[in-house]
C-alpha cells in the first residue's frame, strides 16, 4: 500500500505548478520577524509573562504589516497587496512561536526541581 501511494505522490507532483515568493514578500517576512522579535524581547523583559509577549508581539507585527499596505495604499497609490500583509504577519508569527518555545524555559525547569526536592525533603 505504501509503494502505491508513493506512485501516486510522485505522478501528480508533474501536474502541480510551484508560486512564486517574490523578493519583496520574502522582506516583508524578515521585517515582521525583527518586528516580534524585538517587541516579544521589550515585553518578556518586561513582564516575564510569555503569553503576553507573544501576544503583543504577534499583533506588532500584524499591525506593522496592515499599517504598511494602508500607506501603500493610499498615499502612494499602489494598491494593497494582503499577501504582503500577510507576509508580515507570518514573520512575526515564525518569531514570537520560536522565542516562545526557547526563552524562560531553564528558570521553570529550576523552579520546578527546586519544588520537587523541597517535597521530598
């Protein structure tokens, strides 16, 4: 069953038509990641709450990204791109989802071990 499946993945492979990531929407992506990077590191220092550094982080960014098509949009008379805005919102989300996953995690680990030994002892 497998090597049929396989067969089939690879015949229809030929009939699907990659897209094409313009060079502006792969800035737009690195723009909102040091967008959330830098507010999620602002706000965690901040607060040291995680889930509101990825919060404000992950709506920097997605603002940060309509409020540039906007500007396009209007005052430059282009007209607004929501894949460039969603672009941007993507990097934000791709940074706040990895800060998230690794900052603060060896202190929790500490505490939580420290609490396990003072209940045993």
């Amino acid at each position: 069953m497998k090597t049929v499946v396989t067969i089939l993945m690879i015949s229809f492979t030929g009939l699907c038509n990659a897209q094409f990531i313009s060079g502006d929407d792969k800035l737009h992506l690195g723009a909102g990641a040091l967008i959330s990077a830098t507010t999620y590191t602002a706000v965690y220092i901040a607060t040291k709450n995680k889930k509101k550094a990825f919060w404000y982080s992950l709506g920097t960014s997605a603002l940060a990204g309509l409020a540039k098509e906007v500007y396009d949009g209007g005052i430059q008379n282009e007209r607004f791109d929501t894949g460039e805005a969603l672009a941007t919102t993507i990097g934000g989300l791709t940074a706040s989802t990895t800060l998230s996953l690794f900052v603060g995690n060896k202190r929790e680990k500490r505490n939580k071990r420290a609490a396990k030994i003072a209940l045993v002892n």
